[in-house]
C-alpha cells in the first residue's frame, strides 16, 4: 500500500505497482488524490477531502488486507 498527498497516477504508487506486477503480483491499494483537480485549503479539510485522513488510511489497509 502507498500512501501520497497527490495524484494517485504518476507518482510512487504506481512506480511501485509497476515494480510489483513485474517480480512478484501481490494485491496493493494506492491512497491518495483520485481523479479530481486540485484545491485550495487548510490542511484537515483537504485531508477530509481527499481520504487522506489517518482513519480513511487505516480503513483502506484494513479492506485490502
């Protein structure tokens, strides 16, 4: 799992993803900024926002275990 405060596409998620499809398939969930553009906030609202939050990132490990 990966976790980043930006796009999901392009960025460390999917270089790792990349890396493991290649050498060993395993499931793996990306969190991070999905298909919107981007906004202008304070700090907790835009984690609410995005599903950056440290519950939305716990439930997100939890459903991919």
């Amino acid at each position: 799992m990966t976790c980043e405060n930006h796009s999901i596409h392009n960025g460390l998620g999917s270089a790792v993803a990349e890396v493991l499809v290649e050498i060993w398939p395993v499931p793996m969930r990306r969190v991070g900024v999905k298909e919107r553009c981007g906004q202008m906030g304070p700090q907790p609202f835009l984690q609410e926002e995005y599903g950056l939050t440290a519950a939305a990132i716990v439930a997100a490990a939890r459903e991919l275990l």
